[in-house]
C-alpha cells in the first residue's frame, strides 16, 4: 500500500517542485542573470525543460531531481547577478 502511496505523490511533488524552478528562474530573468551569470541561468533553463519533458513521460523521480537543480541553479544565478549589480 505505501508503494501506492509514493507512486501517487510523484506528480504532486513534481508540480511543487517546478513551480519553484519557475519562480526561481522568473526572478534571475528579471534580473538579468542570462547576462551576468549566463552558465546558471541557461542551464537552469535547460534542467527546467528537461523535467518538463521527463515528467511528459511519466518519469517523475527525473523530472523533481531535473525541476531542483533548475531552482538552485537559478538561486545562483540571481546571486551572482545581484552581486554584479552591487559591484557597479
């Protein structure tokens, strides 16, 4: 029954998680980062896609683990643009 359980909570975790992948990303947009931090925020982006399309193909445990290094990517990537802002 718990294999259920963990089976059914896939999808759910996986919007949660993307939704902060987005958010994540939308605030490095937003300042600039694809300029100041053009690795973190591009690959943020490609992570983001990718776990859209792992979890397109019912690969939710990819897709949360693809849908994380997207938000931590784009964190850094607000940070260095934040911090490169600051510097001028």
């Amino acid at each position: 029954m718990q294999v259920l359980f963990l089976v059914g909570c896939g999808p759910a975790l996986y919007v949660s998680d993307v939704l902060d992948a987005e958010q994540s990303l939308e605030q490095a947009r937003v300042a600039n980062a694809r300029f100041h931090a053009p690795y973190e925020y591009h690959a943020a982006d490609a992570y983001l896609e990718k776990a859209r399309e792992e979890a397109a193909e019912g690969h939710y445990e990819d897709a949360i683990r693809f849908a994380q290094s997207s938000a931590h990517l784009s964190r850094r990537a607000l940070q260095i643009a934040e911090a490169t802002r600051g510097a001028r």
